[in-house]
C-alpha cells in the first residue's frame, strides 16, 4: 500500500513540475508578444510623424520635436524587446 502512494506522490510531482514549466512558456509568451506588439505600435507612429517639418526646428534639419519623439520611442521599445531576448536567451542557455 506505500508503494502505491510513494508511486502516486512522484507522478504528481512530475505532473506539478509539467504545469509549473507550462505556465513558464506561457507567461513568456506573453510578454515576448505584448513587446513586439509595443514596438510595431510604436514604429507605425514613427511611420506617421517622419514627414513632419517644422520651421522653428532649423537647427535640426526642420524636423519636428514629435518626430524625433516618436524615433526615440520606437528605438525604446525596440531595446526593450532585444534586452528580453537576449536575457531570455542567456536564462535558457544556463538551464541546460
């Protein structure tokens, strides 16, 4: 009879270690998405505003303060994506 339950008690704990390494997966899924989708967000803004000009802006080619606000961001948030990668990438390479 102890050996059905010491039997019983490793299968629940392979079980329990499949479903911790299954919620892993998925909460870096999300998180790998939700940064590339900031990003595209914020390239399709950058998209928008690279045509503006402003007149007061001569001392930087014309270009207007919320084009170069909207370049900066897009840059922020691809630097936030590739920092992810790569830590994600540095913590897979140490678990084996």
């Amino acid at each position: 009879m102890i050996g059905v339950y010491d039997q019983l008690e490793k299968k629940f704990d392979k079980y329990l270690a499949y479903l911790e390494n299954l919620r892993e997966r998925i909460a870096i899924s999300k998180t790998q998405a939700k940064r590339t989708e900031a990003r595209d967000k914020a390239r399709k803004n950058y998209d928008v505003m690279a045509g503006k000009e402003c007149f007061f802006a001569f001392f930087d080619n014309n270009v207007h303060p919320q084009a170069r606000e909207a370049e900066r961001a897009y840059l922020r948030s691809s630097d936030k994506l590739y920092d992810y990668r790569s830590c994600l990438t540095s913590y897979n390479n140490q678990r084996g």
